[in-house]
C-alpha cells in the first residue's frame, strides 16, 4: 500500500532515516470540518512511498480526535512522537511500536 497524492500533499513532519526510508506524519486534522480521519498518523515510507508501518501505539492517545503533531528526540533505533494534547510516546523506527512515556500540559 502506498501513500496517496492527497496524503503526500498534507506531508507535515519528515525524519529522514536513511536515503531510501523517511519516517511522516501527515495533518489529518485538514481532512474532516469536524476533525481527523484517523489519529494513527505517523508513517515510515520508503522511497516509492509504499506503507512500511503505520504507527502502533501501547495505548490510544487521550482523545479519539487528538493527531500525533511532531517528533522530539532521536535515539538509538527510537524517537519521540507527541499529540497536540501532550502525550508522548516513544517509537520504535523499525517496528512502529510506540510506548507511552508522559502527559505535558
């Protein structure tokens, strides 16, 4: 499964992982008057924009409507992912897994 255009056009955050492989999160809020589609909005693609993971997350973030918004700190193999809300999760760049780390006001 690739990204669709529409998708790649609402592209709001890339971490680069290597050449061929970048880790997204597309703005989904822009989709719906009443909010996002989907919450699950964090991708790893490689460089023909085929799906290789979406987001999987230990725990739902807090709120049903509520987006993941932007990436923190890199570590090794991980990086942090957090929802306009402020739940942090930290993601597994190989596997999609994300953890839940903290709630910041």
């Amino acid at each position: 499964m690739k990204l669709t255009t529409d998708e790649l056009k609402r592209v709001k955050s890339i971490i680069e992982i290597d050449e061929k492989n970048k880790i997204v999160i597309i703005d989904e809020y822009k989709v719906h008057e009443n909010g996002p589609k989907k919450n699950y909005n964090v991708y790893k693609i490689n460089e023909y924009f085929e799906i290789l993971w979406q987001i999987a997350p230990s725990i739902p973030p807090r709120f049903e409507y509520e987006t993941f918004s932007f990436f923190g700190e890199a570590t090794d193999g991980e990086l942090t992912v957090q929802t306009f809300g402020g739940d942090e999760f930290l993601l597994n760049i190989d596997t999609g897994e994300a953890r839940f780390l903290e709630w910041h006001k």
